[in-house]
C-alpha cells in the first residue's frame, strides 16, 4: 500500500518526539513503519526490554543505558515512563485513495472534531479491535501525534493508520463515491445501530465530546443511527459510544 504524510511533506509542528512506557515502546519497536532514533532505559528497564523482545523475535536497537532522572528530563511532570524512552519520527500516513481503492476495506471511523488525545486513542484501540482500516480525522480540530495519544491507544497506534485530511466534507463526499454507506452516530437518529443497513463498506461517522456531529457533517452522512441508551443517560462518552456501535456494526446476526 502506498504511504505519505500529506503528499510527503510532514505537516506544521510535527517533529521527532519521545515516547514512553514499555508498552508503547515496544510496539513502535515491532513496527517497520516507525523511524526510530534513539532508545533511552534504565539498566533495570534496558534487561526487561531485552527479555521481551528476545521472546517476540523483535529487531534490535541497542539502548543507550542512562539514569532515571535523565528520563524524567525528557517527558511530562508525573509520567510513566518504567524507565524507558525512545525518540521517534510521527508515523508517516497511509495515503487516503490507496485506503479507499484496496478492496479489503470495509470499515472506517470518521470523527468530527474529536480533540481529545485520550478519546481518540481509546477510539483507535477500539477500531484496531473490531477491525477497522482505518481513523480518518481532519487536521484541524484534532490531536497531532504525541505520546499521550499513542499511551493512550496502548499499543493500537502502530497497527491502526490515523489519517488527517483537510476537509470533512470533501471526505465523505469521497467515501460515498468508493461505496462507503457513511453512519452518522447520533442521539437523535431515526433508528437503532443494530437496525441500521449496513453496507458492504460503512463509514462510521462521530462527533465531538458534548457537541457530538455537527449540523453540516449530519446532513452528509447517508444516514444517522443512535445508540440504545437509557433515559437516566443522556449520552455517552464518545470513545465508548465507538465501542459499541463498532460491536453491533460487526457483530453476526
């Protein structure tokens, strides 16, 4: 599959950052598509890295062994990093049309103005878990690449693509023509998720925390479905509002 990040050049502000964890850290380890530059750890961290990726069969990148405090310069006040960091380019994106021309896509998200890192990377666990292809977002209103967002995806980001594109509009516009049933989740939909017909290649479409789809996106949706939440709930996190609208989307009948 061909990939560039818009058209090959990396967007305003995007530049090298530092991951932490062990969990995040050996996933961007495992990924060929990861640039990596440098691998920060503890001793103790170093030989607990080692170990797993002896056991996983993952290329190797020698550690540059430092102090604790060395880490705890490079990353967020009160951050878990377990003794470990690693410098890392912004994972390059897969190119839109060759997503949309492979005929093994047949799931996407689409969010509108979700700019939570947290939601977004629990959404992209979520479609990695379902079998989605693909998050697609626009560049504005929306997190760029950072070590939050992929922490909080817990290892998905490596395997999930995370497309920005420029307009929303023009998006859909573009499912549609590939065939894409595009769903609008929403707490005034006609129907229920589970009822919705579900085409051969959907779009699932969602909106921002509390203001959920925006007038516009809810009119170029194909349809809008809601979820079968009590009335004592108004509505729900959008991350599991993801979670299960992409259970019943997948789920057998």
């Amino acid at each position: 599959m061909n990939s560039d990040r818009h058209h090959g050049k990396q967007p305003p502000g995007e530049e090298p950052y530092w991951l932490y964890g062990m969990h995040p850290v050996r996933a961007a380890l495992a990924n060929p598509r990861r640039r990596i530059r440098r691998l920060l750890a503890t001793r103790n961290a170093a030989q607990t890295l080692a170990e797993s990726r002896r056991a996983e069969d993952a290329p190797g990148i020698e550690p540059e062994i430092v102090e604790r405090k060395a880490i705890d310069r490079l990353v967020p006040p009160d951050a878990v990093h377990q003794g470990v960091a690693l410098l890392v380019d912004p994972i390059a994106d897969i190119h839109l049309d060759s997503l949309l021309e492979d005929e093994a896509t047949r799931i996407v998200l689409v969010l509108d103005q979700v700019t939570d890192p947290h939601n977004v990377g629990a959404i992209l666990r979520s479609a990695a878990a379902f079998g989605a292809a693909a998050v697609i977002t626009t560049w504005r209103h929306s997190p760029p690449e950072t070590a939050v967002l992929v922490k909080a995806a817990a290892g998905a980001f490596e395997a999930m693509p995370y497309i920005r594109i420029q307009n929303l509009a023009g998006l859909l516009e573009k499912l549609h023509e590939h065939d894409f049933l595009s769903i609008g989740l929403d707490a005034g939909g006609p129907v229920l998720m589970r009822d919705a017909p579900h085409g051969e290649r959907t779009a699932l479409v969602l909106g921002a925390e509390g203001k959920g789809l925006r007038h516009l996106t809810r009119e170029l949706c194909g349809m809008l479905a809601r979820l079968p939440i009590s009335e004592q709930v108004e509505s729900l996190n959008v991350s599991n509002a993801a979670a299960v609208a992409l259970y019943e989307l997948t789920r057998e009948n």
